[in-house]
C-alpha cells in the first residue's frame, strides 16, 4: 500500500525532506513505519529515534499502534511551538 | 447564531485585527454584550537582538485543528462567535503572530473560552516558530508551562466513554 | 515601563478601540508578546425593545478609582501597560460602552489582570445605567453574580483588618 | 462646619436633587448627617433609608461611621451597574 510520509520543523530540516511516498507492507502500524524509515541509516536513525516527536495520521493527532491504511498521510514532528 | 461555525484563518499577510473585530461583532449580533480580543505579538528577547520569526505549519491539519479548537469552546461555553487568525511565514518584532476573538452575552463566558482557545492552540496547532537573530537560527522549543495550561481545560472537561460513538 | 501609569479615559464620544489598542501597544513595548481586549456593548434584550442606554457617572471619583484598580492590577500580575476607557451619556444597542486593554510579556497575566479589572470595575466603579425602552425607563439593578465575581480577587488580597470602622 | 452633598442616580431623581451644601455641626459622622437628611420627611426619609445605599466621602467609599471634617465631599448613591 501507498502511504504518503510528511515531515516538518526541525526535522523536516534534519532530513532535508519535507514529503515522501512510501510503499509500505499492508497491516503496518505506525511504529512498523518508524522502524522501516529509521533502518536507513543517519540521520534519519537518529532523528525519528527522538522520544518527543509526534505523529499524525490523516491530519489527526495518532499514537504509534495505530494501523495503516491505503493512501493514509503520515506526518512526524516536533512539539509544536505556535500562538 | 450559536450554530454559527468558528472563523479559521491561516495567512501570511499582516494580521487586521480591527476589520476582524468588526467581523466578530456582526457574526455575533446584538446579542453580545462582551467580546474579548487576545493578540499574540512578536516580542523582543533579551538574549540576542531577534530580527525576524519564522512561522512554518501543516496546512490542512492546523485549519481543521483550530476550527475543532474553536467549535468545542464555543459549544462549552455558549459563546456567539469565536475568530482564530494566525499568521505564518515571515514576520518582524511588533507584528501579530496570532489573534483570536470570542463574543458572548456575558464576560465570563468570553473571558474563559479565549484562555482555553489559547492554550490549547500553543499546545497541540501544528504551527513552529524559528528565530532568526544576530546569533543564527534556531526552532523554538516547546514550554512545560503551556502544556500545564492546556491540562486545566483536560482535567474540568466531561469524561469521555470510550465506548461505542465517540 | 511597569512604571507607566493606567490610561484611563471616560468620554462621551465613541470609543475608538483600533487606536485605543494601538496606543496600547506603543506603551508597552517591544517585550509585550500578549495583548487582551474587553469590549462591554449595549446588548439588545428581550424583555423589552431597548431603544437607548443612558449611563451616568460620579465624576472625578470616577477616574481615580478606576486608576486604582489599573494600578492595583499592573502590581498584582507585572503587566506591562493598562488602558480603561468608559463611555458615559445615551448610546445604542451595539455601541461600545467600555474598553479594558492589558499588555503583558505572557499571555496568562494579561486575561488574568483584564478579568481582574473588568469584575472590580463593574462592582466598583461609580456609573449607573438606565434602559430607555418601548416600556419606559428603568435603572438596571446590579447583579448578585457580579459581585460573586469581585469576591474572587479580594480573597486572594491581603487581608484588610476591619479595625475600628468596618 | 460646610458639607457638600451629592445625589446620584435613582436617588438623585426621587429625590429631585443633584447636590448640595449644608451646615453640620463639628464631630457628625456620616450617619449623624444622613438622620438630619431623613428628618425632612418624604421623599428623604424612605430614600435614605434604603439598606443598599452606598456611601463616598472625598470619593472614596466609606462608612456610616467616619468622622466628617470642614469641606468633605458626601456622595449617597445605589450600587453601581457600569460596564
């Protein structure tokens, strides 16, 4: 399945990647992804091994359990630092 | 009019807030005997002389985030009409980063629901400040002290049963 | 600039709040992130078709307490600037009838510091209303609940010993 | 000694009067002088005796029993509905 990966402040930086797509085995979780994107290598190893990053699914705030789906949107970030 | 929905709006132009007032006020009639306006600036710091903010956000996510923001408060506290503006891109010490409007019949009500639109916007809008200084660039970190604030509104909301509709 | 006096204003022409908070602004300064406007309006009410709102005022006494509360206020909660304007005379229904502006390095000492303000003022401050309606004149009896709300503030004060004349 | 007595509001116009000046005698508190005030008969009596009123002296509230000097400003007047 397609997943569509986004990456943002810091870490969009860190990356030097703001957008992905993704072929991804169906029945991933989030944390399957994580692993699938961190066994690269740096500096993506160490940047999505970052404890406060968080994750979005299709633009709602998700935890690492969550099951994807076909075509979902992930999103990884930091705490966010607006207003 | 309490079926109005909030006003969202992301922009990288400067922020008016006078013609938004004027806005809220219309949107919320005459019944609204009190409006509160929260404006956010750019501020000075003093540990290096800042020379400019730099907003980025997750567009799609931060419009639908600020409207679920602003549709529970105005569900809550019965208020009117609420307006969330928010800037992004380049900005300068002095602009508005951000303004949020809430109208009521009574103070209260609109005192209470901006404090809460506020903290949680600073806690969980997908929105990331860098400052650009004569010492370089940095991403702004994250405050415990906002995630507090936030906590105020989780712990007085009604429980949620994770039960079948929610 | 903590030392910067309240602005306090009673008027009988329309408030102009883009300049009221533009002044605001200016006083404060570049270490100001958080700016908070109250606005109180003439609402429409049900009972009766209110056709004016006629407000008077003890003059003098007027202004110096409002400048007590504005400076009590600043103390209290650091904030950096204070304005409290007051309408006074005949107004409509959607007129501006006060304006309470508060600036702050942070955002929760200014809503603080404005609730504060606007709960003292209306408990505190020698102004009376009258409606005008299609059912005659009437003064508007004060509310138990406004008084409630001047409570908070005073039990967080430092006790006052009621002492000879209390 | 001279006292300037001001009215306002619902009490100045069942009363029919704005303000005034009068003659005390040394030593009144705020009281004495409102018994002198009722002792004119309606509609003084039954508006001073309203248990809500409130009371400014010098523009500063105060109560039944301070002491009242050459001068003073004494301000009656119902609770306040500004705002």
């Amino acid at each position: 399945m397609r997943l569509h990966v986004k990456y943002f402040a810091r870490l969009r930086e860190h990356l030097a990647c703001a957008e992905e797509v993704l072929d991804a085995a169906q029945g991933w979780t989030v944390r399957d992804l994580l692993k699938h994107i961190a066994a690269r290598g740096e500096p993506w190893a160490s940047q999505l091994r970052d404890p406060v990053l968080l994750v979005a699914v299709n633009q709602s705030m998700s935890t690492l359990e969550a099951n994807l789906h076909e075509g979902d949107e992930v999103a990884f970030f930091p705490p966010v630092t607006g207003g | 009019m309490q079926d109005l929905r909030p006003r969202v709006r992301i922009q990288s132009e400067a922020i008016d807030m006078a013609s938004e007032d004027a806005l809220l006020a219309t949107a919320a009639g005459p019944a609204a005997g009190a409006r509160v306006g929260f404006s956010g600036q750019v501020r000075a710091t003093h540990e290096a002389s800042l020379e400019a903010l730099w907003l980025e956000h997750y567009p799609g996510m931060t419009e639908r985030l600020l409207l679920e923001i602003g549709e529970e408060a105005q569900r809550r506290w019965s208020v009117l009409a609420v307006t969330i503006v928010h800037r992004v891109g380049l900005m300068q010490v002095g602009d508005l980063i951000v303004w949020v409007g809430v109208a009521s019949a009574h103070r209260q009500e609109a005192l209470t629901a901006c404090a809460c639109i506020m903290d949680r916007l600073k806690t969980e809008a997908p929105f990331w400040k860098k400052e650009i200084s004569s010492a370089g660039e940095s991403w702004v970190e994250a405050r415990a002290s906002d995630e507090r604030a936030r906590q105020r509104w989780v712990q007085e909301a009604p429980a949620r049963r994770p039960g079948a509709s929610d």
